[in-house]
C-alpha cells in the first residue's frame, strides 16, 4: 500500500467519522428544538438558561421566488415595491464569462478587471476500486 492509498483510505474514515458524528449532532438538535417547544414551521427564537448552558433555537422558513410567475406578479405591484421588495443581486455567469474570453477578447479585456476571483479549497474524491 503506498502513501496515497494510506492516505485515501484515512480520508475515507474521516469522511465516516463526520458523517457519523454530523447525524448523532442533528439527532441532538432535533431532540432540543422539541424540548425548548419550538414546532416546525414557527419563526422565531427561542432562549433557555441552565445551570450550565444558554441554548437557544431558532425557527426559521425559507422563502424564494416562484420565477415563472414572478413577472405577473411584479405588473401588479406599485413600482415602490417592486424596487423594494426583491433585491437583484449581479451573479456572474461562469460558463459565459469564459465564451466571451474565447470569442471576444476586447470586451473581456475591459470586464475581467471587475471579476474578483479567489483560490477555493480544493476537493477531493475517493473511490474504492
């Protein structure tokens, strides 16, 4: 077994053992959010002091936009809220950005100065053979 294979298959067991340890943490916090009275679907926080703790547990919802219907929708508000109640945030479209390096390289030339890019971690994947 040389080193990469020693090494992969510690990453393997780390891997379990994060897993393993994430499923028994959810566990808990499923078992607290039920203590503290907190249902699903509430919205809020909610505090408990112990002797030893401070826990708190939040509810929360996620709310997005239908974007088939959301033109409709935006007609039938005033333009007050339509400035207000969604915010368009710039997300830079990846795939494009490089067909216009590849195509027009003028116009990427004066963009890519604004597009800020960083290392990201670097992933790895380990199959068993």
């Amino acid at each position: 077994m040389n080193k990469i294979d020693q090494l992969a298959q510690a990453w393997r067991e780390a891997k379990y053992d994060e897993e393993q340890a994430n499923a028994e943490r959810l566990e808990v916090e499923a078992k607290i959010v039920e203590l503290m009275g907190l249902r699903e679907g509430d919205e809020g926080t909610l505090s408990n002091k112990t002797e030893f703790f401070k826990v708190t547990a939040t509810g929360k919802l996620n709310r997005t936009l239908d974007k088939e219907n959301l033109e409709a929708a935006l007609s039938a508000l005033p333009e007050f809220y339509r400035k207000r109640v969604i915010k368009w945030e710039p997300k830079l479209d990846i795939r494009e950005f490089r067909k216009m390096g590849e195509e027009e390289p003028e116009a990427y030339k004066s963009f890519a100065p604004i597009v800020v890019t960083k290392p990201a971690k670097a992933a790895v994947k380990v199959e068993v053979l």
